[in-house]
C-alpha cells in the first residue's frame, strides 16, 4: 500500500523486447480546494459565519483585510501559502475542534 507499478522503460530478454516496471511511492495527493459559497454555508450552519467573518476583518493578508481578501478570492486552496497557519489561528479564535474544522473543509469541498 502506498506504491505502485511505474514503467521505466524497454530491455532485451532472452531475444524479447520487455518492458520494465519499478515499485514507486505513490504521488502526494493534489491540494483540495474549496467553494467559498460552500465553506460560507457550512459556516452559518455549525453558528460561527459571524464570528469568522469578525475575526477576518481584524486581519491583513498581503496588505489587504483579510475579510476583504476573502471576499476578492477566486478560490481557496490548501497549497496556499500560509494555510495551515490560517487555519490554525482561525480554530483557536474561534475555539473549534479539529473535528468541527474537517466538518466544516469536508462540507466545503469542490
């Protein structure tokens, strides 16, 4: 588990051409991204929009409010820099549990 068949080219054998294949690591996988309108309404349902949205606005990212920042986003995405950091500050500012904050991602999910 966690590997896989890779082809890694041709060989001659016994007067056959065969191909060759390596056991390699299988890929990381890709970042998941996320539905603001989605992550929105998982927000307002678990009661913490307000609370978020509040905290945001105290925020800068970039040099711009976070809250604003949020709005302008075309997506959001685990690869973006400072994620993890993100919501880490988040959950204690708002005082979820990690299970609340997987929840929440897992609801907003595209």
């Amino acid at each position: 588990d966690g590997y896989h068949w890779q082809f890694t080219g041709w060989q001659e054998e016994d007067g056959k051409i065969v191909a060759v294949y390596a056991l390699a690591p299988n890929p990381p996988p890709p970042p998941r991204k996320f539905s603001k309108l989605r992550l929105y309404a998982a927000l307002n349902e678990a009661g913490l929009w307000d609370a978020l949205d509040a905290w945001l606005k105290t925020l800068t990212i970039g040099g711009v409010n976070a809250s604003t920042a949020f709005a302008l986003a075309q997506e959001l995405s685990e690869d973006y820099p400072g994620w993890d950091d993100y919501i880490a500050a988040a959950k204690t500012a708002l005082g979820v549990t990690d299970e609340q904050v997987a929840a929440i991602l897992d609801a907003a999910e595209v």
